[in-house]
C-alpha cells in the first residue's frame, strides 16, 4: 500500500557538528536499508530546499508510522503524510 | 530530468455529461501515451480526493510545460510544479 | 485500519429540490449500510457546520477511496483523508 | 456532551531528559484514568505526526477545559477543540 | 453553557427581492425571540463587515446546533463557533 | 463604544516562575480594576485554551490601546481588536 | 477618532454596464461629500489592484458602519477595518 | 511618490533595556526627522498592536528602502511594502 | 524604477470564444509595445501554470498602475505589484 | 534553462558579527562569479525587506540545486524556486 510522504528538515543550529554528523549517517543507513527492503520506494530532493518527496510501500497506517517516527532525523522534521493508491489511467505495473 | 506535478480536477457542474466523456477519455489516452513514452513517469491518486501526483521525466521546463498546458483537462485543473533532482540518499537507479 | 475523514457539504443552490431530497436518501442509505458492516465506525456532526468527522475501518487506502469516491454527495463535498493508528496510551480494545 | 479535540506535541529540546520522561509518564497515567472514567472516548496517533484525535464525552465546557489544562503535557501542546453533536444518520448507540 | 458564534452573511445575488425581504423579516423574528427567552446572550455587528459576533447560553451543542441550524439565514452564512467557560478573573455574575 | 479583544498568552518559558506569579496577579487586579469600572465589560475562557475573548467599552481607539497596552501580560499576548457597534436586531439594552 | 480601511471591489460580470456606470459614479459622488466633509479623510489607489487604502475620522465605530454599509459598491467589496490612534513619534498635528 | 507600510515590531526579549532604551530614542529622532522633511507623510498606531501604518513620500523605490533599512529597528521589523497613487475620487490636494 | 508583477489568468467560460480570442490578440500586441518601448523589460511564463512574472521599468506608480489596468485582461487577471531596486551584489548595468 | 528564485534572509542574532561579515563576503563573491558566468541572470532586492527576486540560467534541476545549497547564506535563507519557459508574448531573444 502506496503513501506520499513530504519531509522538510530543519536542524537546530545549536546541535554539535559530531552529533549532526553522527544523525545524517544513521539516516542515511537507516534510509537506504529500507530502500534496499521495498518498503521506502521512491526519495527525491526539491529543488533548492532541505527537503523530499517519498513514496512508501508498507502493508499499514501502523508500519508507516513506526517507520517515520523511528527516523534519526524524526524529531527535526515536519512530515506531512498523504495516502495514495493506483490510479485508474496508469499503465505501470508498479504504479500500486 | 524530473518533476513532481500535482493536480486538482474541478469538473464545472454545467459542462454537458456528453461533453465530460468525451474529455475524459481523450485524458486517458492523452496520459498514456505520455506514460507508454516514458514522459509520465509515475500517477497516483490521492486517497477521497479527484486529484493526483505524478512524476514526470522531460528534457526541460518548456516541455514540461506543452505536455501540462496540452492536457484535455488543464482548463479545469489547478496545476502545481515541483522540480526535482536525484537524493543523495537514493539507491534506487530510476530516482533520476 | 483506521481512518479520519472530515467531510464539509456544499450543495449547489441550483439543484432542483426533488434531487436533493432524493441524494440526501441515498447519502443516509449508504452511510447506513457501511455503519451496519462496521467499515464506518463513527460520525459525528460538527456543531454549527454543514460538515462531520467520520472514523473509517477498512482494509486499504483503495477500498477507503472507493467508499468515499461512492458517496452519493461526493461530488458536493471537500473531503480530507488522516490515515489513523492504535495510541499507544489507549487502553480501549476497539480503537485499533 | 461529545468533543473532538487535536492535540499536536511539541516538546522544547532544552527539557531534561528524566523531566521528559516523567511528564510522559503521568501523561499515560492521566490519560488512562480518564480513558477508565469513560470521559475520554477515543485517543488515535496520526500516522507520521507527534499529534493525536481524541474523543471526550464529559458534562460541559468547563469540564473539558479542566481536563485539557491538567494535561501534564498541556504547556507543551497545542490544542483545537470543535464541539460534536449525534449525525442524524448515525446508527451506532454510543455515537452520542 | 456559553458558546462564542461568529457569522458572516452571503446573500447570493440572484435571490429575489421580496425573498430576501422575507428571510431578513423571520431571521429576526427568530433571533429576537431567542434573546428574549435568554438563549442568544449577545449580537453585536462587526464594523464595516456584514457578521456578528454573538454569546449562546444553551444546555448543550445539540441545543445550539438546533438553534443555528433553524436560522433562515443558515445556507448563507459562514459561521464558526467557539465553546466558552468562566474566565478565572471574571468578577461578573453573568459571565458563565 | 464596544471592542471585541481576542488575546492569546504565551509565556516565554524562560521566565521565573517567581516573575510569572506576580505578573499574573498584577494581570488579575488589573483586569479586575477594569471590570469594576465598566470598562472591561466581558472575559471568557476558550476552551482548551490559553486565551480569551473580552469585550470593553471605552470612549475611543486611543483608550482601547492605552489599557491593552497596559496589560502586565502584554508583552506575553497576541492581541486582536475588532470594532463592534449595535446589532440591528439586538433587544437588549446592554448590546450597545 | 481615526480608522485604516482597506476595500477591495469585485463588480459582477453579470451587471448591465449601465447599472455599473450608475453605481460607480453615486460611489464617487458619496465619497466626495465625506471627503469635503474631512469625515474620509484620505483615499489612495494600490498600484496594480482594483483597491484602495482609506482613512476616516469619525465619532464612533458606528459612524463608520453607517458610513462603510451606505457605500454605493458596499454590496460589491470586501471590507477590512483597522481602529488607528495617535503614534507616539508624530509629530503632525494633522495624525490623530 | 507615496507608499503605503506596514511595521510590525518584535524586540527580542534578551535584548538589554538600555540597549533598547537607545534603539528606541534613536529611532524616534529618526523618523521625527524624515516627518520633518516630509519623506514620512504620516505614521499611526494600530489599536491593540506594537505596529504602525506609515505613508511615504519619496522619489523612487531605491530611495523607501533606504529609508526603511537604516531604521534603528529594522532588524526587529517585518515590513510590509505596498505602492500607491492618486485615486481617481481624491479631492485632497495632498493626496498625491 | 523596476517592479515585479505576477500575473494571473482565470478568464471566465462563459465568455464567448470570439470574444476571448479578440482580447488575447489585443493583450499580445499591448505587451509586445510595451516590450518594445522598453517599459516591460521582461516576461516568463511559469510552467503548468496560466500565469507570468514580468519585470517592468517606468517611472513611477503611476505609470505602473496605468499601464496594468489597461491591460485587455485586466479583469480577468489577479495580480501581485513588488518594487524592486537595485541589489548591493548585482553585477549587471541592466539590473537596475 | 530559466528558473525564478526568491530567497529571503534571516541571519540569527547570536551568530558573531566578525563571522555574518566574512559570510556576507563570500555570498557576494559566490554571486558575482555566477552572475560573471551567466548562470545568476538577474538579481533584484524587494523594497523595504532582505530578501530577493533572481533569476537563474542552468542546464538542470540538479544544477539549480547545486548552486543554490552551495550559497553560503543557504543556511539562513528560505527558498522557493519556480521553473519559467519563454513567454509566448516576448519579443526579447535573451528571455529563454
């Protein structure tokens, strides 16, 4: 089951640089695990902001969410989430 | 290069049912032409609403463009662009 | 699963009274049908608005659409969907 | 008399650890309580979001406040509140 | 039990005349007959705009929502309302 | 002359909880000083939140902004005024 | 006493042009007379916008209602009133 | 040339009092001095708000924005800039 | 003096084809004079949208304001008026 | 490949100023050398704010993001990009 999801970043500027350092790397590990397990299928930049477009593909509101909240960036995003499903004039197999 | 396109229909009331038919359809082919092509990356619905997002790989802001402006439905459509580029996160080779 | 609709009203002052009359029996009709099968949990009027809150139980982010899309005001109504999950404060059996 | 209420958390960085953890935990507990009480109807999470829907089922307005301002994590929220009344088309017993 | 009630008119243009005439004429029927039997508190005009801002003294939100949904004017207002309590400072007798 | 004053406090948490104990008794007095002079001649508590709507009968704008401004609490306040004036359908002799 | 008022004008398409050259030159006229008379004291066009800022000093809030709601385009405007009073720094005689 | 500005002024709470006691001094003779010249054409208070309406008199777009970021308060302003003209009902010969 | 315009487009469907497409003629040959005099510096149009920035360079509000409520779509436009000035890093003689 | 950028500043008050100097420094060597190179086409400053309106001449999205992340006032600004295409109406060959 198919969901959007918009992350905006912000971190605070009082955090130390190691420990920022340390968050981004967890991230991204974290990130391109689930990447690699189907489940975070899709991650893009926005031009010009700290931020991203994604498209999820796990089997509940639930798994979503212990997905995004388990983020090491969670507590220094605002995540905005939108449920999708296939739609009627797609071709793609994997549209859903 | 990609963008993420999200759209809004609001069919007006007094548009003839024959006249709605007929638009639809011409959209549906029009969309997947555009999809068989490559253009038209991705559509999804988006969950109680008659709008989507879709993801589009064009050559420039000007195709982008003709491609959005030619669509049967742009007339009844509120139309909002996003540009995007590759995330450094991404492990996927399509996310660009 | 669950699901937060709210859903605001709208009905176009130029339908004719016969048909709203016969789409508000419809509405009811229906919303009654899915309360029976326990898809609908909950609805409530807003006090003062055309509007309600409304609590969805259902499989998948597609057959909440189909529910939704079915309703015989949905082409007079704005609907905003809020994918929902079990609290982890609730004591309640049924809130999940 | 039912209220819907959305309570969105924001919890200050500077707050220290063990006062986090000790607010939250008499948050569950005050929450509980009511939730056994039968004054706080429902409590759900928003997929993606530190911020939750509740139903309160409590005898006025002045009992409501009284509740939300004892929240322990009330200085730290922010809270919208709309007043609820039975839908005519509701079937369900408990939906007022 | 206090409610705080903002209306904003929007009579549609194409209303007869001697309609409008008339609702104006039973809408203040109606609300005069609630002022006196004590349950509409207050209305007072915002300047420059065609609202008011008015108080409720009723039992519950059904009783206001009977009320507000019985103006002549309800399809053409816009109205938002806002549950009220005793204010801990008030030296009034008459405000709660 | 009536004002309608929507004031929302926000307390910076930084502050002494001594310094915002005595503000809010100096608030409390001041308030009440008004109260018995006429001049603030509603508050009320919204519910679940730290705000009010108050209602103040001076003789002009320049009085309206010397008392608001005078608040201890003003600093701490988002302040809203809306000019208000006899409601045209209002029986009571105290609307105005 | 002083007040910023802001109007926006949205004439119908649908008003017989000779209706439209009869409203607005009964608005000119209207407003001359409140100039000559200094209660509409300044009247200034926004560049680009079918607007205007104004300032009025009147007696009182309802004055300015009378004034504002007796406009030939009132039905036709949004309205926005702000009370103004003296600046500490003015050094014109003429500002307050 | 006249423009019409909004200042909304926010002093950071942790800014020393003498500090902002000579801020505040010197942006008083500041813009006593611009009204003294007739650059600053008027400046009033909002009711309720720590913000003013100002109207500018100045030779061209380069020459406000001079005015307006030498403000002492400038760094603790928003500014909300709008470029007016003679309205065609002005009968003031100051009004352009 | 420069100034940034938005403009957008919603022309009206009940107007009739002929009619819209005479007004489009005469707003393209008022632009491009307009252009060609050098007072409309520039235009873009924004992609998937009906709308325009366009950069203009008169020498006053005045002329700005004559100059957009002529525009043939002038009443089927909403448009958005910034004064620009020269930037501190700019390195173009045509920047200003 | 045209994009329109509009950035605005907010340098935090607690950075050092020796370090918002040597900031300040390279963002107008950072926007020189672009603007040398063709790539920063246009930049204008907004009267009376610290912001601006840029326009932007790259090959790509990607590219677009490079430069503008690259900005060393990048973490103190936000952001918003709009992709452009040349206007049917334009008569300049440098505005695609």
């Amino acid at each position: 089951m198919l969901y959007h999801v918009r992350m905006d970043v912000r971190i605070p500027r009082d955090l130390p640089p190691a420990e920022v350092t340390a968050i981004l790397a967890r991230e991204k590990a974290y990130s391109q695990d689930l990447q690699a397990s189907g489940k975070w299928r899709h991650i893009w930049r926005l031009a010009g902001e700290y931020a991203n477009f994604s498209i999820f593909d796990v089997s509940s509101n639930d798994e979503l969410h212990q997905i995004l909240s388990g983020l090491p960036l969670f507590p220094f995003m605002e995540i905005q989430v939108t449920p999708l499903l296939r739609h009627p004039s797609s071709i793609r197999e994997d549209d859903s």
